[in-house]
C-alpha cells in the first residue's frame, strides 16, 4: 500500500513554473529521496505536501486520505527543516515533547515518548541541555526526535544535513537511516547531495526544472541513467555518440562496440551511451579490447587513481581505477593501452544534449 500518492501536482511562481505535473507514490516504509539541482521544485514539493505551500492543480493523499484541503497540523506528517527550528529557550526534552504537549497527551505519555526517542536519537544524556549547548549534528537529532514524537503516518526531511561538514554529514545519514527503520515511518529526503541520496534511500527521484525525470533503486538508477542529464548529474560518466546499424543493433563511435537495441529505448536520430568511470578497465593489450589508447596523465586520488586516456574518434575517456592495482602496470603519461568496457556497463539512451538543456 502507498502511504503518500501526489497526482498531477502543479505549481507556478508568477512565470515560473516550479512544478510540472507531478505524480509519484511513496510505499509505506519506504525510504525515497528527491534529488536535483537548486531550483528544481523538490523543496515546492516537500512543502506542498506537508501543507506550507498550496499546489495550483493536483491532489496529496497519505495514507488513503486526500489531505491537500486540510492545514499542516491535521496531515499527521513529521517535517525536519534544513535549519532545524529548535526552539531556543526549550531544553532537548522539551522540544521532542513539543508536539505530543499539542495533541493533549498525558504527562505520563509524554515522558515515556521523550525517554525512547531521546535514547533511539542517543542524546538520553543530555535532555536538559538547550540548543545553544549542542553541536549541530546533536540539533539535527533532536529536530528528527521531535517531528517523530506524535507518532505521524510521514515524515519528511528537507535538506537536514546541508549545514554540516562533510564528515558528520556521512556519519549523521547513516544515523537518519538507522532511526528511519527502527521507527518504521515512511520517509521522503529532500537534497542536492547525489552520493548522499544513492547511500540511504530505498528508491531516488531525479528531479529537473519541475518534473521528476527518472526514479528507481539506488543501484539502477546510477548504472542505467535514461538520460545524459541524469548520468551527468548522478556522479561522474563518458557519455559516447551512438549510431544505429539499421539492423536492431547500436554502433558506439570511438569504441568500436556493437550493442542489441534495449527493448523499449525511444526512437531517436542520435542515441548516446553513457561509461561510467569505474567501468572503463585499461590494460596493455590482450582479447577482448574495444580499443587502444594513449594515457593522457594519471591523478592519484589517495585509494583510487583517475585517468585520461585519448582514443582516435573520441574527445577523451576517463577512466577511475584502484591505486593499488594502477601502482602495477607500469604505464606511464604517453603510454599505449588498451580499452575494455562490458556491454553491461554501457546505458543507453536518445542523445538530446547537454544535461540540463
């Protein structure tokens, strides 16, 4: 059953079209993560259905009940903001209490909610400290541990991790996502932070100026984009012209390759194929080569080692591949190698431009 359904919602901003129609449904205890660049509307959205913003057309059902006519408060939906909005002169427990003091709840009640949400966000030590007394990775969790108090049907997420380094940021998505199960709650993350949706949700939506390109699974979303703009925006490709043979078959310029036409690709005058980096396995000769090139230049990234590598009919690859085993060849910048790629690591799709365009 899909606890959250948004049907054809629009919304425009004066000339501004912010959202395009969009519909998509969010399976109850799913995890799903909106992602795009700044601008995109998957904040609109986010706010559309928490009932801060008004949708010009379409309809927000969660849990089977069509909520878009009610105020915030009577959607049963949980919203961390990006900023936190912890009230300052309100110790830890009384900020998760907040919510629960709305709904009437007994004292009892609320004291035994604020000790298991304070000891699942672990911060059951601290309860009578004040925000200003927190780092900003202990803010977010106890803004999580309040939009989860009275227990909503949803829970939404907008960018809660966007002020803090990158290094509590990683250890602090894991976290969302531990509390996230334990608890059960349906989830929708807005952020702009490709790697970070890919790690933590069940299932991504790309989303580009209003609609919502391409959403999948982590994993097959990133190994078969639909899209130059979604293989361009989720992390680094080659993305390599195609040609059809006029025989069911795709030719990939530079590389040589011949692909069997994907069931259901659209019909288009140019396709393109997109490599990722870790994809493009280089060598020194041997069968199965797609190509030979020459290395461009090797940078050394620490555990891995990004390469360039020109080939005739082609701009430049990039190749990315294990340090360790890089440290092996002995190819050196102006070296031959040869090229493989996997006809399963290639995703195609119509070519339409640059991303974004």
């Amino acid at each position: 059953m899909a606890d959250l359904v948004l049907d054809t919602v629009t919304k425009r901003f004066g000339p501004t079209t912010a959202l395009d129609a969009v519909s998509i449904a969010v399976r109850s205890g799913e995890f799903v993560s909106l992602v795009g660049a700044s601008g995109c509307g998957k904040t609109t959205l986010l706010r559309i259905v928490a009932g801060f913003t008004r949708a010009d057309r379409g309809t927000v059902s969660v849990a089977g009940v069509r909520v878009d006519t009610l105020p915030p408060h009577r959607r049963e939906i949980g919203f961390v903001f990006q900023s936190y909005a912890l009230f300052p002169t309100k110790t830890v427990a009384q900020n998760i209490a907040f919510g629960l003091h709305l709904k009437r709840a007994p004292k009892r009640e609320i004291a035994a909610r604020v000790a298991e949400l304070a000891a699942l966000v672990r911060l059951d030590d601290i309860t009578g400290r004040y925000p200003h007394q927190l780092s900003g990775g202990q803010q977010q969790r106890v803004a999580l541990a309040r939009a989860l108090a009275p227990g909503p049907k949803l829970l939404l997420l907008d960018e809660p991790l966007s002020a803090l380094d990158a290094r509590i940021r990683a250890h602090l998505r894991t976290e969302i996502r531990r509390i996230v199960e334990q608890t059960g709650v349906t989830a929708v993350y807005v952020t702009h932070d490709q790697e970070e949706a890919l790690s933590i949700s069940d299932r991504v939506a790309v989303m580009d100026r209003g609609r919502i390109v391409q959403e999948d699974d982590p994993v097959s979303l990133y190994r078969k984009p639909q899209s130059r703009f979604v293989a361009e925006f989720l992390g680094e490709s080659n993305i390599l012209p195609a040609r059809s043979d006029g025989n069911g078959a795709l030719i990939v310029d530079g590389l040589g390759a011949r692909l069997p036409r994907p069931a259901g690709l659209p019909v288009a005058e140019v396709y393109a194929v997109s490599v990722r980096p870790e994809s493009v396995v280089l060598g020194n000769g041997g069968a199965g080569a797609l190509a030979q090139g020459r290395l461009v230049s090797a940078d050394f990234l620490g555990a891995a080692v990004r390469l360039r590598v020109a080939v005739d009919g082609i701009a430049e690859l990039t190749a990315l591949c294990p340090s360790v085993h890089w440290a092996k060849s002995g190819v050196g910048a102006g070296g031959p190698v040869s090229v493989h790629v996997a006809p399963e690591d290639m995703a195609v799709f119509p070519d339409t431009g640059a991303a974004g365009a």
